[in-house]
C-alpha cells in the first residue's frame, strides 16, 4: 500500500468556540474556523488552489461545495462537499491531503462545521425505520448501552465496577476540558456526580454521553516540502486510514460487541503508513471518538493502546490521563466539545496540532512529536485514524 507518510504538512488551522452558538449562522461558523487557520498559516484565500468542506446539513445552506464557496467568496475556486457520517471532519482532511500528495495542488483548505443547534437535532433520535423490528426506536446511546453491558459481561465486570469504570473516563474528560477556552461544556465532574446522574439507557447516564453542539474547524495543507516557507513549526501527516463496513456490526455474523472491525482496520492501515508498530510506546497522545464513555473505552483495545479485555487496568492506573504515559483527549474529547459532526475530526486534529507545535497552553505535554485523532460513526461502521508528526523521517 502506498504511503502518505511526509508528503503533507498542516501549515495553519482554526477551530471555533463549540457551544449553542445561536448568535451565529453556517456562514459565521465558516468564516471564523478559515480565518483562525488563513492566520495561523500566514496566507489569504487568493493563495488557495482547492477546498473542502465537511457537513452533513448542507442540504439547508446550499448543496456541494457552494456552502463553503459562498461564505469564502472562493471564486472559480475547485471545492467539494464531503460526507461520512461521524468520520466526516476528517474525510474532507483525507481528501485534501490526497489532492496534495497526488501532486494536483501545493495548497489547500480542508473545512468541517455543523450548526445542530438550529436544526432542532435530537439527541436521542426517534427511530431511523431501516428495518421494521430490529431497528424500532434504536438510538445512539441504546446501542452503545448494549455494547458497555456485553463488554461488562464478558470481562467479568459487576455492573457497580463496570459503571464505575467508564464513569472514571468521564471525570478525565470534564477535567481536561474544563481549562479550554472553546470548549462547550468547561465543568468538572467528580465521580459521584456521574454514577448518581440520570440514566439515559442504563447503564449510560447523562455523563456518559456527548451533547450536540454547534462548531467548526479547519485545516490549511500544502506539499511538505514547502511546509517551512509558511512556519518553522508545520506538522506532517504520517498516515490516514480510513474503513467502512457495508454491514451493520450488530447483523455481522460473529460480532462480539466488545469492538469495532473498522476501528481496527483503519488503525492497521494508518499505523502501517507512519511505521507504527507499538502505539502504546510510539504515541505522545491521542484524540479519540468519546461520543460515549463506553466508545472510549473500547477504543483503547481496538486501536491497541491496551490488550483486548485489559482497558481496565491501565483505565485505574491513570494510563490516560493528561499526566499518563499515553494522554487521551487531552482537549477534554466529545464530552467536554460537543459533537458537531462535520466538525468534530479536524477538532480533534486541531488540538494534536497545538501539542505538537507546544502551544497547548495548560493542557500542554512534555516533548509531544506523534500524535493521532480518530473518530467512529455510522451504524457504527465507519471510522477514520490519522497519525501526525512534528518532523519528518
């Protein structure tokens, strides 16, 4: 497989407050992710050859790539409109880095946002019809639900340990994101107020799950080699893997619901682009999909941060957290941001990029160099694992 390691670079990137931004339109959003990245990169619009935008609500700000033509006044600009579930950030990423690395183009935006707040999207969903009895009703936190109880069961988990377990993964996040300015829920949580907080589908309560925000984000690219023209401090992709099932996980003959095949996959695929063999030893941190404590958790086992059924033991000695050997959403993750889809990849990205040019402020790690974001969406059956780095060999 031919790699993208060391071809692209990150020359500057933006990202919005996340909240209920009823004060501001797509349009709003659009332009304060580009401008923050047209900045941080030291170029205009004129200096861009292509774009991309990430979002699954173009349908109401005008469909293709008028949505982020429009707002940018991106004249005769080539831009496309991308979509892929919860994985859709880091699509438009995946696309312009291509572009890049094809040799098409030197420079390039890569734009992902979502304004769910407007929309009236709901959080608990009201049944999707795909199939008359299996899929009555199913919600986002149902089926997680289904995958923390099985998870507890196989490992040996009483439900008091096993709720207690991922509620510790909550507490890591709220702390982390409690501290950053652009965070929509900046509010620690002490353990007690997770495990005594509403059930939403047992045995996720309100903590255990991410909210809806509004937010948006955005990354400039260009070729590698001309990275240092624009800042002495560019970080290079070093590889992006990408997987969807066709199937369902739940209808897959031999699902164990205790993981994700496209986690794995499409961590395999980015590990073997970067030259990755241990992530554990080889990462400095990672961003990764919380949309429930539960999601984080078995993605510890799937993108090999802890041995398969082990996530416990390096959940309790503090492996993840911001002072652990290998720090997880430091930015304080799903949890503490929201999850504006479109947005939420290149948010992750965002904040890889801030620790591995040292300018993360309080959340700042000691000699960060690899970093990776990853997110999980669909039924879940699409996920998305770049890894990055802030030199090149």
């Amino acid at each position: 497989m031919e790699s993208i390691r060391d071809k692209v670079a990150i020359i500057g990137m933006g990202c919005t407050r996340f909240g209920e931004l009823w004060d501001k339109g797509p349009e709003d959003v659009i332009i304060d992710a580009a401008y923050e990245a047209y900045e941080d990169a030291g170029i205009g619009p004129n200096d861009l050859q292509a774009a991309w935008l990430g979002t699954m609500s173009a349908h109401w700000i005008g469909m293709g790539g008028l949505g982020l033509a429009e707002p940018l006044k991106l004249k005769h600009l080539p831009v496309s409109r991308v979509e892929n579930y919860c994985a859709t950030g880091h699509e438009a990423l995946r696309n312009a880095s291509f572009a890049i690395a094809s040799g098409m183009y030197d420079i390039v935006l890569a734009l992902g946002f979502e304004k769910l707040k407007d929309t009236g999207f709901p959080g608990l969903g009201a049944g999707r019809g795909m199939h008359p009895v299996l899929e009555m009703r199913r919600t986002a936190p149902g089926s997680f639900a289904l995958i923390a109880t099985r998870y507890f069961h196989t490992y040996g988990l009483s439900r008091e340990e096993g709720k207690k377990l991922i509620a510790k993964i909550a507490v890591k996040n709220h702390k982390n994101g409690a501290g950053h300015p652009k965070a929509h829920l900046r509010r620690e949580v002490t353990l007690e107020q997770v495990l005594s907080a509403p059930i939403i589908a047992y045995p996720l309560g309100l903590f255990d799950c991410c909210g809806n925000s509004d937010g948006g984000a955005a990354a400039i690219l260009c070729r590698a080699d001309l990275a240092k023209k624009f800042r002495p401090d560019p970080v290079y992709i070093k590889g992006i893997g990408f997987s969807v099932n066709p199937i369902m996980p739940h209808y897959e003959p031999g699902f164990d619901w205790t993981g994700f095949e496209v986690s794995r996959v499409a961590s395999s695929a980015a590990y073997e682009q970067a030259g990755i063999k241990n992530p554990r030893k080889e990462l400095d941190l990672a961003e990764v999909h919380d949309c429930f404590t539960i999601t984080e958790l078995v993605i510890y086992e799937d993108l090999g941060f802890s041995p398969k059924g082990r996530a416990r033991e390096d959940i309790e000695a503090g492996s993840f957290e911001i002072t652990g050997d290998l720090p997880v959403n430091t930015d304080g993750g799903l949890k503490s941001f929201g999850h504006p889809v479109g947005a939420s990849g290149l948010r992750m990205t965002y904040e890889v990029y801030k620790q591995l040019q040292g300018k993360a402020g309080s959340r700042q790690l000691k000699n960060a160099r690899r970093g990776l974001s990853q997110t999980l969406g669909g039924h879940p059956n699409v996920c998305a694992v770049a890894v990055f780095g802030n030199e090149t060999g």
